[in-house]
C-alpha cells in the first residue's frame, strides 16, 4: 500500500536543543556540549522557518520522540525517497556565532536506509510563496532543461501541470499546496521527484 506523507510547513529548527537531550557525553573549556544520539532522518524534507527566510532542511526524529529540522548535517548526503537512521553527535556552542547557528550535527555511522515504494507521494500543505532572498520557491532548473526547482530540489513537472505559471508567481505571495510523487532513483534524469498537483 502506497504511503502519503504530509508535512507542516512551519516547523522550527529546534535550536534550544536542551529541552529534548537527556545528557551530555562532553564538553569543554568554553562551555559546548557534544551529545551523540540515534535518529530517524525523514525520506521528505520539511519546510522550516530560519532567521531570515524559509528553506528545506531534514527532519529528525530522536528516540525521545522530539523531532528537530535541521538546515544542515554535516558529511550526509540526502536523497529524497530514503529513510535513514544515523548515529550523529550534536554539538551546542555556548556562545554561537553572530551569523551562525547555535547547534550543529554531524554525522557519524549509517545505521540502516528504507527506500520508499515508487509512487509514495509527499504533501506540503501550506507553502508560502513569498520572502526568499535568492530566488523564488519554484523556478525553472536553469541547469536542466525541462526541470524545475523546488527550494533548490529539482523535480519534473506532471504533463497536466503548468509549472512555468508556477514558477513566474513563485514570488507573489499567498499559500498553495503542493504534492510530489516519488519515481525512485535513476542514472537518467536529474531528479527522484515529480510535482503532481498543486492549487
């Protein structure tokens, strides 16, 4: 049976950290605190909210049950459509930079990888299109001809889809949803993804 997943658009990158780890494995002279855990990294990314803009970023679910969307992890490759459990330690600065985050991840071991059934579909609910410094939410893959971008994930567009109008209001503000269907990994096209709704 095929799964849809749906995920919130908000959802905050969890930085104070420390409402959701139970300990500490170190720390040093300047007050960081390094805490290796196990999590579940999501096959669907989740639109989540920084300081400046809105972006993609990995969804984590820890064995607390809290779960924290990170902008970044460091040394893993994401792939849409590959659930993955990881081992990776979370380092919290006591005084974090100006411009960067409070805590970082990195990872350390691939514990185990579930891939997605072709055809599991992904459901953004509420997508704002407005706000992003760069580029709009959707736009046209400039390095691949007929593919477009999704906060800089590319993807193709169904045949019954108009994703140029899309992409030319992708900065107009107001909320549409969007859903994607998972074609599963190929050497012959850019993407694993396929936008096949959106209103």
């Amino acid at each position: 049976m095929l799964k849809l997943k749906t995920l919130p658009l908000l959802q905050f990158t969890g930085l104070l950290l420390a409402a959701l780890l139970t300990g500490c494995d170190s720390s040093d002279d300047e007050g960081d605190t390094y805490v290796q855990e196990t999590v579940v990294i999501d096959a669907q990314p989740a639109i989540a909210a920084g300081a400046f803009s809105t972006y993609l970023g990995y969804q984590m679910g820890f064995e607390s049950g809290d779960q924290v969307v990170a902008s970044w992890i460091e040394d893993f490759t994401f792939r849409w459509g590959y659930e993955v459990t990881a081992r990776i330690k979370v380092v919290t600065y006591a005084e974090p930079p100006e411009d960067g985050p409070s805590t970082e991840y990195r990872l350390l071991e691939i514990l185990d990888t579930t891939e997605d059934e072709v055809g599991t579909t992904y459901l953004f609910d509420y997508v704002l299109l407005e706000g992003q410094p760069a580029s709009g939410i959707f736009e046209v893959d400039e390095d691949n001809e007929g593919y477009y971008l999704f906060f800089g994930e590319t993807f193709v567009c169904a045949e019954h889809l108009n994703c140029d109008q899309l992409a030319d209001m992708s900065n107009d503000g107001g909320t549409i949803s969007a859903q994607f269907e998972y074609l599963g990994q190929s050497d012959d096209r850019p993407t694993a993804i396929m936008l096949t709704e959106w209103n």
